[in-house]
C-alpha cells in the first residue's frame, strides 16, 4: 500500500472538494499512526511525509490512544484469557 499512499495523496489535493480535504485530514492521522506502529523505514516513509506535510500531526499521546483502541487488540486478549482457561488439567490430571 505504501507505494500508491502519495498518488492517493495527490489525486484528493488536486480535486479540491471539502469533502476530500476531510478524508485527507483523517487519512494522513491513519498514515502517522501506521508509521509510529511500523517505526525503522525513514526511507520508505519520506515521499508519504512529504506528501502530507501541509496536515497537522497528532500528538504521540493521540497516536497511543488510537492504537490502542484497535479492535485486534481487545479480541486478542479475550481470546488469551479464553485459552488460558482451556488449557487447565481436567479432574483426571490428564491436559
């Protein structure tokens, strides 16, 4: 995905719709997050930061608190928990 993030980019700027500088704000929100998430690829990133340097960043905290409401994460925890549970010995001692 990351090759056509600028094109992406540049095709919603030149269209000049209110509607697609809103979706820009929040994909470019979406683009810091993913880049915070998947940090060590300064080279690959700097066209996409670049392209959406006229965006305001969010704050590290805002990053951190929208990645941590991702729904894998709350699924993954109850289905650790839910394992943990599974995997317990039976009355017999046998697992």
């Amino acid at each position: 995905i990351v090759p056509h993030v600028v094109n992406l980019v540049h095709s919603f700027k030149s269209d000049g719709l209110p509607s697609s500088t809103a979706f820009l704000v929040q994909l470019t929100e979406l683009i810091h997050c993913m880049m915070y998430h998947y940090s060590g690829f300064p080279d690959l990133y700097e066209p996409i930061l670049e392209a959406i340097k006229d965006f305001p960043k969010p704050s590290e905290e805002k990053i951190k608190l929208i990645l941590n409401q991702s729904a894998w994460t709350s699924q993954s925890n109850s289905l650790a928990s839910c394992l943990s549970r599974l995997s317990g010995k039976s009355e017999t001692g046998k697992t």
